[in-house]
C-alpha cells in the first residue's frame, strides 16, 4: 500500500503569459544561474480546480473557496420571504465560524477567503433558516464545521480557518512550481487595434498601442500526493480518493495555466508524464534541470535529462517507487487512460 504517488510533468508551450507577475510579464525564475520561465503553484491548482474535467470527476464533491457565503445566505433567507434585516441579521450571526468579518456596517462577507465543503454549506443554510424562524440555537464551529471532507479538492489543497484552527486541513498534494527545463529569454509583442469607424480622410494611426510580454519552452512540473493524508481527509472515503487523484492527474496533463490564452491559445498537453507509487521519502527531479538543457527540439533532450537523473538517483538512493506507469508521446508509449487506470488501481492506504 504505497504512500506517495509522485507526478513528473514535461509540457511544452509555444508563445504565451500563461502565469503574470505585477507587471505583467510572465513569471519567471533563475535557476542553475540562468533564467527560465516559471508558473505558480498557485496558478496551476487555480487551473485544475476550475476545469471541467475536475469538475465532472468531482461533480458534488468539490468545496468553494469565498468570502461570500453571507451574501449567499441573505439570498436563500430573501427568496423564502424573510426581511431584509433578518436575512442580514442570521448572516452575521453564522458567517464568523468561517473568518472574521469586514469592519463595514452589517457586512456579511469575510476579510479572508474560506474554503467551504458542500456539506457546511448546506449545514450553514438550514441553521440559517431556522434562526429567520425564531429558534434560539447556538452557531459555533461545532455546529457547521466538519473535521473530515465530502470535498475532494479541500482534501488535497487543504485549508487554514484562523479562528477555528481544529478545523483546518492539511494539504494532500503539494504542487511545485513549474519551471522550463531550459534557458528562456522573454519576448515583446507590439500590437496595435484599429478603429473600424476611422475613415481614410482621418490620420492613419491606430485607435490603441499596446506591448505584452511572452515566453515559450518546455515546462517540468512536480507534484506529490500523501495517499495517507488524503484517506484521513475523507475520513476512509477510498473510492472518492482515487476519483480525486485521477482528476488530478488528468488535469495536470490535459489543463494548462489560463493567462492570456484568447491572446495566445497556448492549450498544452504532456508531453510526459511518470508516476510513481511508493513509500519511500518523495524526491523531486528538478536537478536534471539545474544544469540547462539545449539540443534539437528541447522536449527530447529534456526527457533524456530527467531519466538519467533518476537513474543517478536511484544508484545512489535504491528504488525510489513500488510501482510506476509512463507516457512519452514522442515514444508512442503509454496513454493517459493507462495512468489513470495505474492511479486508481492503487491499493488503499490506512486512513
């Protein structure tokens, strides 16, 4: 029973700003002493969350990460005909078990997003509706919040409540930062927009000017599940957590970033992937990248690198995995319903 399912993710993307820092320009790195592209973590959960893929293997089992759940509860009470200030009244009453409220007067969202399960949803929704009828009962985090999840993404992505810390969660999946496996050099695209409406008598300039920054290259990516961690999440629920980890692994290799992309269309999909079902301490494989990689195509060269540096670890460490299963594209070799079939197959680990 394996612990860790291990993810390595090569992707190659043409021209794009898949990942913006605060001056819009992709998000970048040095490493190895040269400069490479970078996308977050948070950028690619953000993705994976949000796709429809993880949405349809999840469907009634994902969370809401909001500060507006008041805002949500004032609806619920309005539509059964419940006054305005009641509504607002229940609100405040229910939503500091989530986070604390903003400062205005009879706000009802919270300073800090709170990532909700569909079960303390539904919970904070019928307590508020007794409360508009006139039922004295105590609302604290007992009351609403669970221990354990019905959501698979609050179970890998975890949670903090910083007034309820008994009820945060540990993160499952931990998501590295995906970086080229190369030297890149950020380009600039002067472009312009032309006024439809500008007759030839008028100057021939543009209506707007405008300058984005982009980048391309082949992208490693490196994530880690604690299947252990995972099955404590969902309280034993070992069918929801290979549904949540298939979902996962094919939204790593089908969903790409979503920055800028009706600019460029940059829609990658893995070009390799290996996962590896162990219980031996997980290991990254961004060393293969320390040292750039160059070479015809990047993408083969890129997945030489990340095997031989496997193999050197593996010759200095013994066996990093019980079990693996790989996709190489370019090799004609795997399949993404073979990963999938690989992941779920995985024996369940003790809750």
């Amino acid at each position: 029973m394996p612990r860790f399912l291990q993810l390595h993710v090569l992707t190659f993307y043409p021209p794009a700003n898949l990942n913006r820092d605060d001056t819009g320009r992709p998000k970048s790195a040095v490493v190895g002493g040269v400069p490479r592209l970078r996308v977050s973590s948070q950028a690619l959960k953000r993705a994976w969350r949000c796709s429809d893929a993880f949405r349809a293997a999840l469907a009634d089992h994902m969370g809401s990460r909001t500060q507006r759940l008041g805002d949500e509860i004032v609806r619920h009470l309005r539509a059964q005909g419940k006054p305005e200030a009641t509504a607002v009244k229940v609100a405040r009453e229910i939503v500091p078990v989530f986070g604390k409220l903003k400062s205005e007067k009879d706000a009802v969202r919270t300073e800090q997003l709170a990532f909700i399960s569909p079960e303390e949803r539904a919970t904070a929704l019928a307590l508020a509706e007794r409360l508009a009828e006139g039922a004295k009962e105590k609302v604290d985090a007992e009351t609403i919040l669970r221990r354990s999840d019905t959501a698979g993404d609050i179970a890998m992505f975890g949670r903090m409540l910083a007034d309820n810390a008994a009820f945060n969660r540990d993160a499952a999946v931990q998501v590295a930062h995906a970086i080229t496996t190369h030297r890149v050099s950020v380009e600039d695209d002067y472009y312009t927009a032309v006024d439809d409406l500008k007759t030839p008598a008028e100057d021939a300039g543009a209506g707007f000017v405008g300058e984005a920054a982009f980048g391309s290259g082949v992208f490693y990516l490196y994530a880690c599940v604690d299947r252990a961690l995972l099955a404590r999440n969902l309280d034993g629920d070992s069918e929801l957590a290979a549904t949540s980890i298939a979902a996962l692994v094919e939204a790593a290799a089908t969903v790409s970033p979503r920055g800028k992309q009706n600019s460029f269309a940059a829609h990658g999909r893995a070009h390799y992937m290996l996962a590896e079902a162990g219980s031996a301490q997980p290991r990254t494989l961004a060393g293969a990248f320390a040292r750039p990689v160059d070479g015809d195509g990047l993408m083969q060269p890129s997945i030489g690198a990340l095997k031989r540096f496997r193999d050197q670890l593996t010759a200095a460490y013994g066996p990093p995995c019980e079990a693996q299963q790989e996709l190489d594209v370019l090799a004609g070799a795997g399949s993404l319903a073979s990963l999938l079939d690989f992941v779920r197959g995985l024996a369940p680990t003790n809750a």
